[in-house]
C-alpha cells in the first residue's frame, strides 16, 4: 500500500515531467493538468507526472506565473526548519570555500541555484540585505533568517542586523506586497544607518543597502574589475554607466594614466566622486553626469579625448524574451560607439548582465558591431558572475551575466 502524501498534489504535463527530470526546478501555470481545490498560497504541494509518478514537492504560488518551485525530489523529505538550515549551511560552507578573504562581503545566498528559490541574501560585513520574491519563502523567512544568523555566528561572523530590499514590482506578480525596512529578529540590535563601508579588492566604497540599486552593491562583478584593474596600468579610460563607480576606481587603483566616469545619474556621479576621494584615487579621475547614447557620438566627432581603454557596464536593457530584439540595438550601438572612438589597439570591456541576451545572441551582437565599425576583435578573456552567483547548469536562468575584454584589431 502506497504511503500517503502530507501535501496536496498537482499533475503536469509530459513538457513539465521532462523539464523537471533534467533538473529545473520550476513548474508553470499552464503546465499544471489538474489539481485540488484551494490549496493554500505558499503551502507546500506534491507534483506528479500524468501517470503519477512522484517529480518533486515545492512552493505553490498561486498569482504567479512560475505555480510550483520544486524544494527538493525526495519523497521521504518532511520539510522542516532542520531542511532549510541544511540548505543554509551548504550555501554558506559552499562561500567560505570559493571566496576566501572575500567572505565578509558576498552573496550568500543565489535562489535557485542554493536551492532556495525566491530568496537573495547579500552580505556587506555585519549586515544581511535580503530579497524574498516567492510567496512560499515569504511565509518561512523568520525561520530562514534566525538559522542564516545562526550558522554564521557558528563560524565565528557576528551579524547586527537583517534588512530586507522587498520594493520590487516582481513581488506583486507573487501577490506580496513591497516594502523595505530592518526585519526585527531576537537578539540583534541593528545599527541606526543603513550606510555601510565594504572594502573590495583593496577598494573602500560606501553602500547605501536602503536606497542603492538591488541590495545596494553589485557583488557579481567583483572579480571582473580585478581583470580591469590588471590592463589599465598608463592608459586612458573611458567608464560608461560607472554607476557608483567601482570600475573606474579599480582601473585608477590599476595605474591607469586618467580616468573618465560616466553615469546619467547625478546622484550615482556624485557617489563615485566620493568613494574616489575616500580612496585617494580622485587625483586623476574625471566624473561626468550625461547619457552615454549620446556622449559617444559626441566624442566621435569631436576627436576631443584619446581613450585607449573603454568600459561598458550597462545595466540590463531587457528583463523578457518580448524586448530582446530592442536591447540588442541598444547593445550594438554602444559597442559598435566604444569600438570606433578606440581604434586600432585601443581595449574594450563589454558585458551584458541579461539573461535573456544570451552569450550567443551577445557575441553575435559583437562580432557584428565590430565589423561595421570596420575592425575586430582579439579576446583577451571571458567572463561570467562572481563565483558567489553560482551557475547552476540545469537552470539557465542562473546564468546571466557575460564579460569579455578584447582589444580592438
């Protein structure tokens, strides 16, 4: 007689089954076959293939798109708050090994691809800035922060304070409401500023983890700025949507002759400035608030500064499939902009942090922004995430960011 099952069951699709079987962990609306009436939102449910065999129990969502995010395929697993800590701890054993010294500031936690879907948590020395964006992780997330404080405290990290970074449309999508504030959490006194200083790659930057994009900082480029910093020695750069600046510091920490920081924003311009005086680096930067569509032309035309070196760090021009053709316009023109103020010799780095510009549709868009600039391109690297981001390669959404560094030839 077959054990009976504590949640309530969905049957999908043969599409669903197989993606499933290969590893996915999401199950969408349409995909679901049948199903009980009123299943909770946020509960746990068991998913079946048609013809009833066990694939896995996750998160029911009932507003979103994505219905079902699979936990786990065990069918023995009770789910319990020991599950989730075991979770945790990996995540957390699995950055105290890859990021050594850099494990007071990293991503602790990558959704998916920790095997905690709907949930981020970045770390910026004593403070957690977190992102909750499943209906189900929402409901266990006290449960999910006590064991993350725990675990760390374990290991001798001592937090002060969890701060969560819900103001997200997506959230809505979820039927969550937004909000940001400190999470209240028993025995934590959190600190009265939400300005933190973070030291990366030998770099001091202040991170505003309330009002700052994302959780404040972006921790996936880490290590490209490091490979930035490493060419950039005697040479004249140019840095398109500096944002707050950390590119354009690293290339001034790596010897470069002058520095350019170009952002929109002024008040991302006037962050930069300052993380460069807190560094001693503004001696020989620049900080420019204009749009880089537009400066790039201009420069072209005006022949007025000789950069040998140009960055592009864009934020995502496309967060759907619908938008992709409409991104990669925008992508070939910057590049195809960058490639021709370089010239011949000059350097590039490029990078796209949307999932849905591929690495194929990406270096298509390259190759041809260069050949109508009338040159092309010698790679010198490719990149992807900080290794915090893991790319988990049955789940291609977590793969999302490419970087490259070419010279121009």
């Amino acid at each position: 007689m077959k054990k009976s099952r504590a949640f309530p069951p969905v049957f999908v699709t043969k599409k669903a089954e197989n993606s499933i079987k290969s590893g996915h962990p999401w199950v969408y609306g349409e995909e679901i076959t049948s199903q009980p009436q009123g299943i909770e939102n946020g509960a746990l449910t068991d998913v079946f293939s048609q013809k009833g065999s066990y694939l896995g129990t996750g998160f029911y969502s009932e507003k979103s798109k994505i219905r079902v995010r699979i936990l786990s395929d065990n069918a023995n697993e009770s789910f319990s708050p020991a599950f989730f800590e075991r979770r945790l701890k990996y995540a957390v054993d699995y950055r105290k090994t890859v990021m050594g010294d850099d494990f007071a500031c990293c991503r602790l936690v990558f959704g998916e691809a920790d095997g905690l879907p709907g949930l981020t948590v970045d770390r910026f020395g004593s403070v957690l800035v977190t992102q909750v964006l499943s209906f189900g992780m929402e409901k266990i997330k006290g449960v999910i922060y006590s064991a993350l404080v725990r675990i760390l405290k374990e290991y001798g990290e001592d937090i002060s304070g969890v701060f969560e970074r819900n103001d997200v449309a997506i959230r809505e999508l979820e039927g969550l409401k937004q909000h940001k504030g400190w999470y209240e959490l028993d025995g934590l006194n959190h600190p009265s500023s939400t300005v933190t200083e973070i030291t990366e790659n030998g770099i001091k930057y202040a991170v505003d983890f309330e009002n700052g994009q994302k959780t404040g900082f972006f921790l996936d480029q880490k290590y490209n700025r490091r490979a930035v910093a490493e060419i950039a020695k005697g040479k004249t750069v140019l840095d398109c949507f500096t944002h707050t600046g950390s590119f354009a510091l690293n290339a001034a920490k790596g010897g470069a002759k002058s520095v350019t920081a170009v952002d929109v924003s002024a008040d991302a311009v006037a962050l930069a400035e300052k993380n460069a005086k807190a560094n001693g680096l503004d001696g020989n930067m620049e900080f420019v608030v204009a749009d880089v569509f537009d400066l790039l032309p201009e420069l072209e035309k005006s022949a007025k500064h000789k950069y040998d070196f140009i960055i592009l760090d864009p934020p995502a021009f496309t967060k759907s499939r619908k938008t992709v053709a409409n991104a990669q316009k925008g992508y070939k023109e910057i590049n195809y902009r960058a490639i021709k103020l370089l010239g011949r010799g000059g350097y590039l780095a490029t990078c796209s942090c949307s999932h849905f510009m591929n690495s194929e549709l990406f270096e298509k868009m390259l190759k041809s922004a260069a050949k109508d600039a009338g040159f092309a391109l010698k790679q010198i690297e490719a990149r992807q995430q900080c290794r915090d981001h893991p790319v988990l390669w049955n789940v291609p959404e977590t793969d999302y960011l490419k970087f490259y560094i070419f010279q121009i030839v």
